[in-house]
C-alpha cells in the first residue's frame, strides 16, 4: 500500500471509511522563518495563507510533492517539553514527535546535511528502512526514511 491509496479503517455503523494521508500540522512561534527554512531546505511552496484575528494566528498549508503541511505561526508558542537533546529524549512527552519523508535514496541526504543529521542514522530491519533525523530551526524532527 502507498502512501496515496486509501487506508480501509472500520467505523462502526458508518461502514467502511477510506483514510489517506492529507496533512501534518506544525506549530512555529515565527511563521515568515519557518516558511522560509521549509522552502530552501525541502522545497516546499506556499498554497494558501491565512490569518485568525483577533489572537493574530497565521496560518500557512505548504506543499512538496504530495506532503502537505499546515504551520501555525502564533509568537506566544511555548515549549512544554525540554529543549532538544536527541531522537530518545523526545519519546517520553505526549504528541507528535517528528514527521518523516520517504526518499528514493538517503546517502545525497546525508550529505547534503551533513553536521546537522541528528544522532546517528539507523539500520533497521525490522521495520524495513534506514532512517535519519534533522531538526527545524525551532527544535521540530523531521525524519528522512530509505526502504530497504
């Protein structure tokens, strides 16, 4: 199954709902950096824009291929959660904890991040890919996976 085809999912007396992936949403303190970091480093393109008065929230859906991402730009952002250490130290706090793009080929990711991977990466077998991890300028994982 891929990423595009639709997931079957039992939903009690509503039958069978198809779910497929539409987008992650991502919570930034400073939306125009955030913008910017996504587009140079991942090539993501502003869709749409939005703001919500009166908490002054700005909304951005970019786009990169078929990943969509909605950013939430609100300056009074706060961290509930230490500042970023490692991939393990992430894992005990509640919520999402990294999104993460298949690529064709992680070695030209390696490289092109090379000092900025986070930790090691991972062989794993088990879950049948190798994977390594980079941080947004505001501490978010983002995690590049190869099959294997």
């Amino acid at each position: 199954m891929t990423a595009s085809e639709p997931i079957p999912h039992a939903c009690g007396n509503l039958g069978r709902m198809h779910l497929r992936p539409h987008h992650v949403g991502l919570t930034v303190p400073d939306l125009a950096s955030a913008l910017s970091w996504y587009e140079k480093h991942l090539g993501f393109h502003v869709l749409a824009r939005q703001t919500v008065d009166p908490i002054g929230l700005e909304i951005a859906l970019i786009q990169s291929g078929e990943v969509i991402l909605e950013l939430f730009g609100l300056p009074q952002t706060r961290r509930e959660e230490p500042e970023y250490a490692g991939v393990a130290e992430h894992l005990p706090f509640e919520g999402w904890r990294h999104v993460a793009f298949q690529v064709d080929e992680l070695q030209p990711i390696l490289s092109q991040w090379q000092g900025q991977i986070v930790g090691e990466p991972v062989r794993n077998e088990t879950l049948g890919y190798t994977y390594a991890f980079v941080a947004d300028p505001f501490g978010n994982l983002i995690e590049f996976v190869e099959l294997i």
